[in-house]
C-alpha cells in the first residue's frame, strides 16, 4: 500500500489549481453576497424542478402509450380492463425504470452537470461548482431510487453508470446503490462491487466538499459492505475483503487480498497455503 504524496488540503487545493479557499466566509469574498447566492439556489432548484419533471415525463411516456390502447381495448369489459392492468403493472414498471435511467443520464450529459475533478468546494460559497454537484447527485439520487434496487449488479445497471460518466471496462458488476459520482469512476474489466460498498468521488470534511477520482483496475472485487475513499487506485488483481476500509488518496497496487481498517495486505493471489509447523509433509 502506497501513500499519494503530499499531505491534505494543500495537496488538493493544488491539485484542483485554485488558490486555497478561504476557512472563513468574507463578506463579498468567494461565493458572492446573500442575494446572489440566493438567486443561485433559486435557479438550481428550478431547474432541478424542470429538468426531473422532463425526465420522469419520458420515462412514464412508454407506460402510457401502452396503456392508453389497453384501456381503450378493454373499454367494454372491465374484468379484462383489471386483468389486463394488474399483468401489466410490473412489466411497465420495469419499462419506466429502464427509459428513466436512459433519459437521466442523458439529462445529465446534455446539461453537464457533473462532479468536478480534484476540487475542494466550500459548502458556504455555494458556487456553481457545488450547484453542479448537487444536481448530478440529486439526477443520480432519483434513478437509484426507482431504478437502483431492480437493476443494480446487473449489466443494465452498468449501462446506466457507463451512460451517466462513469469509464468501465467489461463484465463490471456493481452491486451497491451507495456508488456516486459516475464520472470521477474509472473501472477496469471484470471488476465487482459487493453489496453496501460506499464508493464516491467525493467526502465533506470540515464543511468542504472534496472530490477524487477513484481507480479499479481489472480483477478487482470489492468485499461487502467495504467504504473506499476519494483519489484511491485499486489493482490490478486485487481482492479487497469484506468490511474493509480504503482510505483516501491510497494505492492498493500488489496483486491479492487486502483486509482490515485500513485495509492491510492479506496475502499475494494463488500464494499457496503457509505449512503448519510441525505437521507430517504429504506423502
Ligand atoms: C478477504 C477474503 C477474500 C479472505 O478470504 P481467504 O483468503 O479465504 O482468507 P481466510 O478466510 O482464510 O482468512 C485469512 C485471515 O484473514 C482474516 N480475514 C478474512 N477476511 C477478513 C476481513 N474481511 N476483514 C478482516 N480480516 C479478515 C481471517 O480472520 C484470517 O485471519 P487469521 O489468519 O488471523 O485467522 C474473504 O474473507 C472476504 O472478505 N471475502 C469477501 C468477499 C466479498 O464480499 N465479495 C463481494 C461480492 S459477494
């Protein structure tokens, strides 16, 4: 396990190639006056508000134009109507959560909100920076919402991820929900992710949102429920185990098992099992 040089907040502040913001809120300084911070929380939510509505109208639109027919076609006999809605009602739902991970990220692209890479955002200047952030993670927030729990560790699951930023290689499975900011994501091939894996581009400390890319390699699996910090590489060939802690800005670049808080490397891959002393060698 390796260390990325440099040490905290100076390091990122300079890696985002900004001036170090300030710890305290100047009047007038970074982030503007209060009617000018207002008028962008205002507008952020706005379009929050249209974007989300444009996006889950599209993605009931399929359902509808199913079901419009339906009703018409069973308008004199409500027995079938029922029937005929009741059967209907799981697979539409499966059409609206499909269609509605396909608009959203393509919401997403088209108006680029996204997370920014290698910055350090104060929560206070709320800048536009911040706002993007916030609305790519409420854009995410909804479709892991009525999406997530059906589809994830599956490969329409990966589409999504790919389609809304993330860089992944094939026959990647992520099987949390608690995987956020796509496009700071970069996966190689054959990588899993276990279930209740936190894995983000970004962490709030001391009221700044800092964000990182995070690196899998191929052959890489994320053990239950494991948390991995900002700016972490992982792999290639590397088995991270269960309930683990990877923590930000780490390189885990030997081949095989890392267990532990922080995770500690376990052991190399196909290393054969450590002769038990004293035992009898086999014959
Ligand atoms: C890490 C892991 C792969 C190790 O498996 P293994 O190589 O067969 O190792 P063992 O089970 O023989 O354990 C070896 C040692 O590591 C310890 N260990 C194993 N997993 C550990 C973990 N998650 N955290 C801390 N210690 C762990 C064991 O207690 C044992 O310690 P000891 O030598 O002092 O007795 C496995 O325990 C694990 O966590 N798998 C998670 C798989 C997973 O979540 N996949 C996600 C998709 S479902």
């Amino acid at each position: 396990m390796s260390q990325a040089a440099g040490g905290d907040h100076a390091r990122d502040t300079a890696r985002a190639g900004a001036a170090p913001p300030s710890r305290t809120a100047a009047p007038g300084g970074p982030g503007g006056g209060g009617f000018r911070r207002g008028v962008r929380i205002a507008w952020t939510i706005a379009t929050l508000v249209v974007v989300q509505a444009v996006v889950c109208g599209v993605a009931v639109l399929p359902v509808m134009a199913t079901w419009g027919p339906l009703l018409v076609w069973t308008a004199d006999n409500p027995v079938a109507g029922i029937a005929a809605l009741s059967f209907a009602a799981i697979p539409s739902y499966a059409l609206f959560a499909i269609t509605l991970m396909f608009a959203s990220a393509f919401a997403t692209r088209v108006t680029g909100w996204r997370t920014q890479p290698d910055a350090t955002l104060r929560l206070a200047d709320v800048d536009w920076p911040l706002l993007d952030w916030v609305r790519y993670m409420v854009a995410t927030h909804i479709v892991r919402l009525f999406a997530g729990t059906l589809f994830r560790g599956t490969p329409i699951w990966s589409a999504y991820l790919r389609l809304n930023g993330a860089r992944m290689g094939r026959r990647v499975y992520v099987n949390s929900l608690a995987v956020s900011d796509h496009n700071l994501l970069e996966f190689g091939d054959d990588v899993v992710i276990g279930g209740d894996v936190h894995l983000s581009g970004h962490t709030v400390e001391g009221g700044y949102v800092k964000t990182g890319r995070v690196c899998l390699r191929s052959h890489v699996t994320i053990g239950l429920g494991s948390v991995i910090g900002i700016g972490v590489t992982v792999g290639p060939d590397v088995q991270v185990g269960a309930l683990s802690l990877v923590p930000k800005n780490v390189t885990l670049d030997r081949r095989g098992v890392y267990v532990g808080v922080p995770a500690r490397h376990l052991a190399d891959r196909n290393e054969p099992p450590a002769a038990t002393p004293g035992a009898a060698p086999a014959s």
